[in-house]
C-alpha cells in the first residue's frame, strides 16, 4: 500500500484533506479535532501558512515550540500534515522596520500591514528573511514523520498581482537591460517613437506609472506583465531550492493557484511536484454575481477553471475545496452549499483530473475578514449536515479508488499562450472578441457534453503532444511567433485539424503590428487573405451567414475573407455590407486542414464547428443526458471512468445506453436512470 505522500503524487489512491489553523483554536481542541476528521475520513491537514510570527516572533528568534507540539499530536493521531512557509503574511516587526518590503499602488502609496499579500517578490531584505524562514521550517519541521508535503506561500498573485514598489523599479530596469542590452533595442521594442516616449538612459525607465488617462504605452505594459511572473517565478524557485535541502523521499512541494500575471506552467515545472487549486464554486452563488450565467452554467463555470488546472498538471490537487457559505466582512456573500452540492463540487474537481481534495477549512474563523468564510464545521464545532456530508463522500471514494492516477479524456483543445492573455489584458479590442469566443466555446462543449482541454503553447510544446487532440482552435491568436507558426504548421500537416479565429496573426512578439498582409505568419497555413476587416456595427443587426447550407451568425467582428490560392471558401457572409464576402476559409496542408474563421464564436456557431469538425458528443454511444448534466471521462488503461454531474437542484433523467459498474453502490447499471437534483454518478466501463 503506498502512502499518502505517494497516493497525492503519483495518482494512487484518492485522498481527502483539511485546510486546519492550530493558531486560531485552544490547544485542548486539537486532539479531538484531528480524531473527528479522521474518522470522517480525513487524512491529511494545510497548516502554517499564515503563522510566521509563532516560530519568528521578533526578527531571529526562533522558537519552534508551537508547531513542534501540535505535531506531536499530528503523529500521535497518524494525521497526515502539508507544512506551508509562510511568506504570503510578513510579520508586523518586519513591514514596520523594512517598509521597502511593501508592495505600492501605481501612485506609489504602501500597502500596509493590517490584510495579508502585501510584500513584494524584488524587495532584497524580503528575499532575504523568507529564504531564511523558508530554510528554518524546512529544516526544522521536513523531518517529522506527519509532514508528507509542502506549500509554497499561499496563492501567489492572489489579491494582487500588480507591484510597484522601489524594489520593482529596480529590478525591472535589470530585466530590461537583461532583456535588450542596449536602451536603442528596448526604444523599438516599445515603439517608443510614438508619442516621444523615447528613453535615453535606463535610469529613466520604471514600472508603469500613474498617467494621463491611463493609457501607459502597451508594449511596456507586456514587458512589465512578463517581469512580474518572472518575478513570482523567481520566489517561488527560491523556496523550492531551500525546501528540496531538506525534503525526505517521497515528499512533495507544491503551491495552490491559479492567478494572473504568473506563467503557472513554468512556475510548475521548475519548482513544484504539481499545482493545486482553490476550488470555489460556490462563487456562482454570491448574490452580487448570481444573475451572471445561464442557470445550467453558473458553478459550471469551475470546471472552465479546473480545466486550466489540469492543463498545467493532468492529475493535480485541490487545496481549498468549498466547504460552507462564502464571505467577508467586507464582500461577498453566498449561501452555505445546499444538500449534495459538496459532493457535487467535489466530484466536480476529481472529475477534471483532483486526485487530492482538501477542504477549506475545518471550522469556520471566529475572529477577523473571513468570519463568515465557513468551514466544514461552524463556530461551535457541533455536528452537522457537512461533516456527514464529508462522510459520505469518503464512502464513495472508497468505492472509486481505481480513478486516481486516471486521465482526463478530451479530443478537442483549445489553444493558449500567455503572451496572448497578458497583452489582451489592455487591449479592449482583444477582450469583446475573445470573452465572448471563450464563453462561448466552453458553453457549447458543456452543452453538447463534448469534453475539451486546454492546451498552451509554450517553448517546450512539441507537435507531437498537439497531434493527441483532433481538433485544436486557437479562437483569437493575435501575437503569433514563427516558432508557433512552425509548430501549428508541423500539427496539421501530420493530419491535426486547426482553426483560427479572427483577429488573428497582427501582432508580433513585442505587441506592435505587422505590416504584412494578415493573417501574417498564419496565412500560408490558414491559405486566407484578409483585405477588410471590422467590428461588427452596432446597427447592422443580426449578421448572417451561410456554411454550406447551414446558417450562423457572424459575432461581435468581421474579417473579410478571400481564399489564397489552393485554399476553399467554406461559408459567406449573406447581410449588410459584408454580403458575399469570405468568413471561412479551408486549406489543406499535408495531411490535415486549416481553417480561418473571419469572426468570433457563439455558441450556435461553435457548436456547428463542433458538429461539422466531427468531433461533436463523442460519448452519445455511452450515455445521454440533459443538458443540466456535465459528463467528463477519465481513462487508465482499458478502464473509462464516466462522470455525470447534475447541477441542477431538480433530477435529471439519464439513459445509459451500455452496461456499466456505478462505484458507489459496486452494482451493475444500464438503461434510464434518474440523478437526484445535484447528484453524480461514477461508472465504469
Ligand atoms: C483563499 C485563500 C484562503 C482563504 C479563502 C477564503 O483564496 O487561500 O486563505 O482566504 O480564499 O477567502
């Protein structure tokens, strides 16, 4: 039998976990808190990522006393323990005697101490005392017998993830000269010609700056985006190297996300085992954000977010799982999860690829911002509809324990890459297209139960890795490099099927716009010209057009589309001025094809992309359900694990159309069914 460490690392065995604060309650409480979660099935605890000040109370006194009693306890009981460091909460001592520590608004104001996150990475004094409590609680707590594991900070760039302090000025010029050498190289880059914002020493560069109308030059702002995951990157790996000193075999670092302005798939592979997630689904719920999404979509909308996870580690954790109702003293408020919807979220996560779920937290906070923040338990502790909740999800796990290690079964990808989401962050142009081309295609994957990953681009991509997938769209792919144009081209021509959506192919590496005839470095591949192009004019109504007979509607932007020679004209525009001109072209390059889709998706034309691409349900055969349901497949060897998850409080009614094992009654099962509302079913076949 392998051990936790080993079932959370290598897809062995699903494991259940607690997110638990031994500062926040009397000692006397522990034992008899780490006994009940045992016995609901509960093996592993996050501790420690707050509590700095217990082992540092003042700047290199050590005192190691607290922790080492609470793990006592931990060992007595055979708990399992994930040791956080605890940089994500500089101690006061620290932020009052080095403010340069601080992080600053764009005007240079400190945020000070009094929440949490409000150091930054490039301060060298704060580099320097969290290498040395990293190095401290390594050394003294990686040995004991209870820690399996370790979490870097805690949810870096959460809260923020912009930085404008000193320290960042600083260290931005010395990624810059790294960058370019010369200040003439960083002037082109920037285009700093325009508007003469031409530098003419290095001095005179910093991290943007309050401006006239906020309009900071775009190409800097791309830079600036990239220095701060270079910057998270960079601390992250700083406590990764001090951990692995003192990691016992079989131990594992990882650090829980997912958050912006951070390549998390670098971050992932140069300092962690495997990302985790903070799963909140009950989001979807806050009554400022309720009326959002279409009611079968709302806390669906996590499973957008779990895909983004699994595209960075295919079997990963979730280090906060939702628990209770949702708050702040100052925001947000939701609901407490209605009976089901724990198991729901829960088999939600496992579904995409969670082999660990770690539940936020065990009993709610009785004192500062997350008060109404709930845990499993509430104030009191007492028994209630969650903890038996959390029972009953142990006993279903029992029965599915040959799910871990499984992989998440998808033909079709959608394309990414983090120069593309970075520079879209300014450029309102960008975001009207691709928002509403990401919505829509996640919506119509969800609605025709057509299960889809994403999939980055990154230095390291291969086309043999893209060659797994059927169908890959890139839905707006505005800075494009010849080195992804290479590997799109060696995709398709081993027989991969592309599609590039509008917008794409003008940009280059920098953020500036080429000069070439678009859709630039695409065009050979995608065999389409683009002579026009537009946003959709607010009058011009519903814009029409014809594939083949089937009849779509353009979305939000309009490329006029000519076919290159040897390339097809798929489908036209059929109103307003755009009438007769090109929306899609085909080209047949080696043995695949790409296509150009002159506008962005809705979710009736990419369920027609869908559906003509041939890739549309692929699991009809196995199973029809509504469309309240989510179905997701893992696969491990000859065994397909079948998940359907109903999101709906009413029941859905469902057909199996082939024989298969439910693992949580280990009964044989086919035919109609009925799922209670917020009911799953894992199967096998
Ligand atoms: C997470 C965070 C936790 C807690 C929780 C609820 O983002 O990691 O520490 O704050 O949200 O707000």
């Amino acid at each position: 039998m392998s051990t936790i460490a080993e079932q959370i690392l290598d897809g062995s065995g699903l494991v259940l976990g607690t997110c638990y604060y031994p500062e926040h309650w009397p000692k006397k409480m522990w034992a008899e808190d780490l006994d009940r979660m045992l016995a609901s099935g509960i093996e592993v605890i996050r501790i420690a990522e707050f509590a700095w000040s217990k082992v540092e109370p003042e700047e290199g006194r050590f005192t190691y006393e607290f922790f080492d009693e609470f793990l006592d306890v931990a060992d007595e009981k055979g708990m399992k323990v994930i040791f956080c460091t605890p940089t994500a909460t500089p101690p006061a001592w620290l932020t009052e005697k080095y403010p340069e520590a601080l992080n600053a608004r764009m005007d240079g104001v400190l945020l000070r101490h009094g929440a949490r996150r409000h150091y930054n990475y490039n301060s060298p004094v704060y580099q320097e005392l969290s290498a040395r409590i990293t190095g401290k609680f390594a050394e003294h707590y990686g040995s004991r017998k209870c820690v399996i594991g370790w979490q870097i900070d805690n949810e870096l760039n959460c809260e923020v993830n912009e930085f404008y302090s000193e320290s960042d000025t600083v260290a931005f010029r010395e990624f810059l000269k790294e960058k370019y050498r010369t200040i003439d190289a960083l002037n082109a880059a920037w285009g700093t010609a325009f508007w003469n914002q031409t530098y003419s020493s290095w001095k005179e560069v910093y991290v943007p700056r309050t401006t006239i109308s906020n309009s900071t030059n775009p190409h800097e702002v791309l830079d600036y985006t990239r220095f701060i995951s270079a910057s998270a990157r960079r601390f992250a790996k700083m406590q990764s190297d001090i951990i692995r000193c003192y990691l016992k075999p079989g131990d594992f670092i990882t650090t829980n996300g997912l958050f912006g302005n951070l390549d998390n798939h670098a971050m992932t592979r140069e300092s962690l085992d495997f990302i985790t997630y903070d799963s909140y689904p009950n989001f979807a719920y806050c009554l400022d954000a309720y009326s959002d999404a279409p009611k079968e979509m709302r806390d669906r909308k996590w499973s957008r977010n779990l895909t983004e996870v699994r595209s960075i580690s295919p079997i990963f954790g979730i280090m906060e799982q939702q628990s209770g109702a949702n708050g702040w003293n100052t925001r947000m408020e939701a609901p407490t999860p209605r009976p089901g919807q724990m198991t729901l979220w829960t088999m939600q996560s496992i579904a995409h690829g969670a082999d660990y779920v770690s539940y936020f937290r065990w009993r709610t906070c009785t004192m500062g911002t997350e008060i109404y923040w709930h845990g499993i338990l509430d104030y009191s502790g007492r028994e209630n509809r969650r903890i038996r909740e959390v029972r009953q999800i142990r006993e279903k796990l029992d029965g599915m324990r040959e799910v871990a290690g499984a992989r998440y079964e998808a033909e079709v990808g959608v394309l990414k890459d983090y120069d593309n989401i970075w520079d879209a962050q300014l450029d309102v142009w960008h975001q009207r297209v691709d928002r509403t081309s990401q919505k829509a295609l996640f919506e119509a994957a969800q609605r025709t139960h057509t299960p889809l990953d994403y999939v980055y681009l990154t230095a390291d991509t291969t086309a043999e890795e893209l060659g797994k997938y059927k169908v890959l769209i890139y839905p707006h792919m505005t800075i494009v490099t010849e080195a992804q144009a290479e590997i799109l081209k060696a995709y398709v021509a081993e027989g991969g099927v592309l599609v590039i959506g509008c917008r794409s192919g003008y940009k280059n590496v920098n953020g500036q716009c080429v000069t070439d005839y678009l859709p630039g470095l695409l065009r050979e591949l995608t065999g389409a010209d683009i002579p026009e192009y537009s946003f959709i004019a607010p009058d011009a109504g519903k814009v029409t057009v014809d594939w083949d007979g089937t009849r779509m509607e353009a979305e939000t932007f309009a490329d006029l589309l000519e076919p290159l020679e040897g390339a097809h004209l798929e489908a036209k525009y059929t109103s307003d001025y755009y009438a007769g001109a090109g929306t899609l072209v085909s080209n047949t390059y080696g043995k695949g094809t790409a296509y150009y889709y002159g506008s962005a998706f809705n979710e009736a034309s990419a369920t027609v992309f869908l559906e003509k691409l041939g890739v549309i349900s692929p699991y009809s055969e196995l199973v029809e359900v509504p469309e309240c349901c989510e179905i997701a497949v893992r696969t491990k060897g000859d065994a397909r694990f079948l998940f359907i998850l109903n999101y709906d409080k009413a029941q859905a009614e469902i057909l199996l159309r082939q024989e298969g094992l439910d693992l949580y009654t280990q009964n044989k099962v086919s035919g109609r069914k009925t799922l209670d509302g917020y009911g799953t079913m894992v199967i096998r076949f």
